[in-house]
C-alpha cells in the first residue's frame, strides 16, 4: 500500500476511511494518516457527529479498524496479555452499564410522559360533564397515541338487576380498515388528549363498535368467563393468547380478538364492572408494568370532582 505524506519510516495505523470504504471528507481524519481515530472527537463514524462518550463504547470498540489495533497491542509478555485482558474487560463491563442506563432513562422517559398524560387526564374530565361523557373520556385515554395508547377499550358494566355484565361503551376502530383511515386521521389533525376526549356527542354510541358491545353480556354466575372472574376475584387478568385460554373464547368471539387485558372496576367492595383493552390491529403484547398504570389511573379517578364509578355504583346503571 503507498504510504501517504508523513508516514514514510513510521509504523502506520489503519486508514479508517479506507477500511470502512468511507465517504465523509468533511471527517477531520479523512485522509488524515497516522492517527488514533477513536481518540479524535466529532468524527462522522456511522453517519454521525459524536463526543468520544457517546461514540467510543457503542461504535468505536466494535470497529474493524479498533480491533485491527487492538490485536496489534497483544504482544508476547504476560504483563501485556494481562493488561489487555484487564482493559478488555473494562470495557465489557462498561459497555453493559452503557446499555443497562440507557435502558433505564429510556423506561423513566415512558413513565414521566404517561404522568404528564395523567394529568393531562385528570384535567380533561373536571367540568359539568354527564356520565356518560365522563366514561367516553376514559375510554379515550386508554386508547390515545399520548394517553395509554391501546387500540381498543371496552367498558362492561353490571346491569340493574346484578345478574349480567353486559357490554356498555367503546373506543376504537371496529376492524383493520376502520383504525387505517382513524389512525391515518389523527396523524394528520395532530389534537392534543384533552381535545381528543372532549370530542363527544351521542353519535358516538351509534359507532360500529359500540354497537357490537352492546349485543354482548355475560351472566354472573358463569363459572369459565374471563371477564366474570376477573371481576369476581377483584383482580387483573392478562390474556396473551387467546387459544391456550378456554375462559377467554366467548369475549374473544364477541370481540373479535386474540388477546387482550381485563381491569376489574370495584369501589368499597361493591363490584361495577370490567374495562378490557386489546391491540388486535398493531399486535403489540400487553405488559403487565402497563396494566398496572392503567389500574392506577382507574383509581384515582376516583378522588376527582366529577362523574366516576362511585355514580354508577350508586345509581346501578349507565347513562343517568
């Protein structure tokens, strides 16, 4: 290989720009022989400009050009060998905090936006709203982008009489098509949470799905309903897949879906009914960690000057 200006009678350094077949010649090393280019800040290594922090553990010490080097500095003697062996595992041991931190920021990142979105919530329903608005604006939440971000949410409450829990509202699209030309809606709009819950009018109860929520209900005293003993045993139940769980075939038949989540609603013992969300259109599996926060959230609606479960507890039906 001919040896560039100033490398003549010098042991040489791999060319990164050749190795690498880079063509980024604003790239302070392109060209630039005989130097570490790990050790050289704001270089242009996958297309980016890095500090030597963000570049080194997650770009440079898998490069062939580092490790081209970094075999070169395994000499012979022991002392070298345990060194290298030493620094190696350093960095192993760094790279693993690296990723172990950037994981955790990224998971504190997602629970600092959903309390925003609490809020943001909480706010939204407080106003001289009925009962049935109030259940819509829920129902949103949990299947708003900024929100919960569920595709779908159904509210089934017990009836009058305590001997059913029937199918009562619904937010979210009815089948694939329907969320596409929702979805696509809504990207485009860009509406704040409050906006999107706010957007209510009795046409909602006439959409497709609620309609086909309506038409379903399930008795009390069934023995193998998902729904009946998530209710029954006041606790949430996470149906992954609905064909290992013969409890879930009837709701997974009314809804059309292979998996999805119940929330009991309970208030002082006394038992009001179920929320169930699935994602039936993008498959995203449900973490237990987000049924938990949407159990929370359920929870301290309670606490707010407006119409909350408390009301349909009292009254025994929906609607008033």
């Amino acid at each position: 290989k001919k040896r560039m200006p100033g490398e003549e009678g010098k042991p040489t350094l791999p060319r990164c720009w050749e190795v690498k077949q880079c063509g980024a010649t604003e790239c302070p090393l392109y060209e630039n022989p005989g130097v570490a280019c790990w050790l050289v800040d704001n270089t242009f290594c996958e297309g980016k400009n890095r500090p030597f922090e963000n570049r080194f553990l997650m770009t440079c010490s898998r490069c062939p050009v580092y490790l081209e080097v970094r075999k070169r500095a395994d000499g012979r003697r022991i002392a070298d060998k345990a060194i290298l062996a030493t620094f190696d595992r350093m960095l192993n041991n760094l790279y693993s905090y690296h990723i172990s931190i950037k994981e955790t920021n990224r998971v504190l990142g997602q629970k600092i936006a959903r309390l925003r979105s609490v809020q943001e919530i909480s706010e939204a329903i407080l106003g001289p709203y009925k009962l049935e608005q109030v259940l819509y604006m829920v129902l949103t939440a949990l299947t708003a982008g900024e929100g919960f971000g569920f595709n779908r949410a159904f509210l089934f409450l017990v009836n009058n009489t305590g001997e059913f829990l029937t199918g009562k509202m619904a937010v979210g699209p009815c089948d694939h098509e329907e969320a596409m030309r929702i979805w696509g809606r809504f990207s485009k709009e860009k509406r704040p949470l409050k906006e999107l819950m706010r957007t209510w009018d009795k046409t909602r109860l006439e959409s497709k799905i609620n309609k086909t929520v309506n038409l379903i209900s399930f008795p009390l005293n069934s023995q193998d309903n998902v729904l009946v003993q998530s209710l029954m045993e006041n606790r949430i139940i996470n149906v992954p897949d609905v064909s290992s769980d013969k409890r879930a075939w009837p709701v997974a038949e009314g809804l059309k879906t292979d998996a999805f989540a119940v929330l009991p609603l309970v208030k002082d013992q006394r038992r009001i009914g179920v929320v169930v969300v699935d994602n039936f259109v993008t498959r995203v599996p449900i973490a237990d960690e987000d049924l938990e926060q949407v159990a929370r959230y359920l929870r301290l609606l309670q606490g707010l000057d407006a119409p909350t479960l408390e009301d349909i507890a009292i009254g025994g039906y929906y609607g008033t």
